[in-house]
C-alpha cells in the first residue's frame, strides 16, 4: 500500500544529481575547449612577434648597408675625380711631348738653322734690353722714380755694411705749421697717409734705400712714442740689399703706417742699443726735438726746455762710436731742434741736412 501511494516527482533528489551533472560537464567541456583557444592565439601572436623582429632586424641591416654603400660611392666619385685630373695633365704632357717632338723632328736641315737663329735673335734682343735697364739702373739696388734729376746731394753717408733708417712717424709730421697738425690729425687715416710731408718723408727713404750698397745689410724702424719695423716681424733681424722683394715689401709697407702720437727719441734709441749686431750707420728721418721721454708726459703741453732736456736724455741711450745722419724738416715752433740735430751728427762723425721741400 505505501509503495501505491508513492509518486514520481521532477524535483526529487535524483533528477536534481542528474542535472547538476549534466551542466557540470557542459561546463567542463566549455573550460576545456575555451583553453585551448587561447593557446592557440597566444601561440600565434609569439609568432608573429618572431616575423616583427626578423624583419625589424632585416631593415636595420639593409640602412646600415645603405649608409657603407653611399660612403662607397662617394669614395670612388672621388677616386674618379682625381683619376680624372690625372689623365687630363697626362694629356697635356703628352700634347707637349709631341710638339717637342714635332720642333725637333724637323724634316730639313735648313729649317733647324732658320729655328736656331731666330732663337739666337730673341736672346740677343733681351740680352740688350737687360744691358739697357742695367745702365739706367747704375750702381742702386733699387730703381727711384722721381721729378727731374735727383741725385745731386752729396755728403750723405750712405755706406755700411748694417744701415738703419729711423722715420718719425709722429704727428708732427702730417704737416710744416702746427696748424695744418692739428687740422689734419683729426681727419681719416687716408688723408693722414697722403699729407705731402709724410709723402716726401716716404720718397726719401725710397731713395735712400736705392743707394744703398748691394752687399749691405739695413733695417728701417719708424717710431712716435712706440717702434716698430717697416716689415713687421723682422725686428732685431738685419735684411738684405740684394732681396730686392723684400725692400719692395718694405716701402709698400710704409704705405699702410699712419702718422700719429707724439714723439719718444729715448725709446727708439734704447731700441738701437740693444740690437745685436749694432749698426755702423744711422740715418734719422725726423722734424724736431721730441715731445716725451720713456713715459708720457703729465700735461698736454710741453715747453722748448723740456723738449731739449728730453733730447739730451736720449741721446745718452744712443750707442758709441755710430755715426747718425740727420735729414731734418724743420717744424715751427721748435727753435732748438736744428742746432741740436747738427751737434748729434758732428759729434758722431755724421752728416746733418735740412733738403728742399721739393727732394727728392
């Protein structure tokens, strides 16, 4: 009877395992197939990353190619330049190789004499021209171009074997009336450079130079309250007569220097004193007794006096036993200068000379 009253229920104990476990396995299956999926994506994309880096590696490769092959070709154009260059001077000697060969393979022997004795006229036309210019040239180491016949002074010692030339280059020198010194030292360089005592000062170191004997030696120094070489960089050093070059150089030089400052005689003096070998001939350039000693002076003025003790300072810097040669273009305003330059020359057995405005 009780088995009768039993009843099939959806709910029951059993229906619920069987279920439970159908899902469980759902579930299982689903973990199962989901895994896997994954492995697969991931093992695909590590390969992926592999090709990436194959390449990336692959393009660094052919840039670092690129970059030696460009810095090849650049060699070789250069390589083909130069390769060029050579075969072209290759050409022109081998151009002058066969005119020589053409001028000596002559196909008579009347045409090799006419050759060699119209190069037998040539020489003899500049052997004449050399003898003509050498005649003009006489004895100077240096052709002087001047107005008219210059060469009429006489009692300058120019002989030597180390003459030194010192040309003030003070301001005083712009002009012959303090005056037109002080119109002009405020004007440009240019017309300082071009003011007619300093050109004339110029000439005549020009012609001095141009009588210099050939073997000697000499050095110019122009000074204000400093010196230097007309040549800079050759200071203390004596040049030769005989390079005529390098005095061209000189005189070109003295081109570029501009009047200026006041003048230190005691300074240009010391100068003198303490090149080895001394000179044995001093020619001074100047116009007047100078304006300060080895220091500046106090005031912007200086009296007669005082410019004469400062003379006689310098002169006790001036070596012994050399003879100085005076060519003096007296400034006014300097009363004492003159008699002062002509005791300095005879004193050292030299010369003194005031020239004509107009020399040389």
């Amino acid at each position: 009877m009780a088995r009768k009253n039993r009843r099939f229920s959806a709910f029951s104990l059993s229906f619920l395992d069987i279920m439970s476990c159908g899902f469980g396995a759902v579930a299982l299956i689903f973990l199962i197939i989901k895994h896997g999926s994954d492995h697969d994506i991931e093992a695909e994309n590590q390969d992926l990353a592999a090709e990436v880096n194959l390449l990336q590696e692959e393009v660094q490769f052919g840039q670092e190619h690129l970059v030696l092959a460009r810095n090849t070709l650049d060699t070789t154009s250069d390589e083909l330049a130069t390769a060029q260059g050579l075969a072209r001077r290759i050409m022109e000697q081998i151009e002058e190789v066969k005119g020589n060969i053409a001028e000596v393979d002559s196909t008579t022997d009347e045409m090799d004499i006419a050759r060699l004795q119209q190069k037998l006229k040539k020489l003899e036309q500049a052997k004449k021209q050399l003898e003509a210019e050498n005649k003009k040239l006489g004895n100077n180491v240096r052709k002087f171009v001047g107005d008219g016949d210059r060469q009429y002074l006489t009692g300058l010692r120019l002989g030597g074997d180390r003459i030194l030339i010192l040309l003030d280059s003070s301001a005083s020198m712009l002009g012959d009336e303090l005056i037109k010194v002080i119109r002009t030292r405020n004007m440009s360089d240019a017309v300082k450079r071009d003011t007619e005592k300093w050109r004339r000062a110029k000439q005549t170191v020009s012609w001095l130079v141009s009588q210099f004997p050939q073997d000697s030696q000499y050095q110019i120094y122009t000074f204000n309250t400093e010196f230097r070489a007309a040549l800079v960089g050759t200071e203390d050093r004596w040049l030769n007569v005989d390079d005529r070059d390098q005095m061209d150089d000189a005189m070109k030089a003295l081109d570029k220097v501009v009047p200026e400052n006041g003048t230190s005689l005691e300074r240009i003096f010391n100068a003198v004193n303490s090149m080895s070998p001394l000179p044995d001939n001093i020619i001074l350039i100047t116009d007047g007794l100078p304006t300060q000693g080895m220091k500046a002076p106090r005031g912007n003025t200086i009296s007669g006096k005082a410019r004469l003790k400062l003379f006689r300072n310098a002169v006790k810097a001036l070596p012994k036993s050399i003879p100085v040669n005076v060519v003096l273009a007296p400034m006014e305003g300097d009363p004492f200068a003159a008699s002062e330059y002509w005791k300095l020359a005879m004193e050292t057995q030299g010369s003194f000379l005031a020239p004509s405005k107009d020399w040389p």
